[in-house]
C-alpha cells in the first residue's frame, strides 16, 4: 500500500491535496521559497506549502513513525 501525505494548497490552505512520495516527479521552489510546485508523474500540478526539503521530510517522518496518518506543513 502506497502511503499518501496531505498539504495545504497555496491558493487555498483550507483545501489539501494528496499524493505519495512515488507520485513525484519534480518539486520546484516558488519565486519567495514559502511554497511550491510539485508536478507529479501524472501531469497533475500542485502549489502547496513548503519548501522542497519539508515536502521531503513529511514522507520521511511518516515511513519512520510507521502511519499512514496524513500530516499537513
């Protein structure tokens, strides 16, 4: 089972979206380095908080705690 993290939009951060490390294709900063681009595998394209190293981090803390609970930035 592919474990999904949720993320607050930059557009909305009331909305999350959600996908698997797997997912990734490329995370791009945003111009102020608060948000960023996340492309995924599928074509689907996502601004969401945090920098490139905290969106990494979320799967990271999640695969060691051993959850599948979603974390948000």
């Amino acid at each position: 089972m592919i474990n999904k993290t949720s993320f607050k939009t930059k557009e909305d951060q009331d909305v999350t979206v959600s996908f698997s490390v797997e997912e990734i294709e490329e995370i791009v900063p945003d111009a102020d380095m608060r948000y960023s681009l996340v492309i995924l595998k599928n074509g689907d394209k996502h601004f969401v908080c945090g920098t490139e190293m905290e969106i990494r981090a979320e799967f990271t803390v999640q695969r060691k705690s051993g959850t599948d609970e979603n974390r948000n930035l």
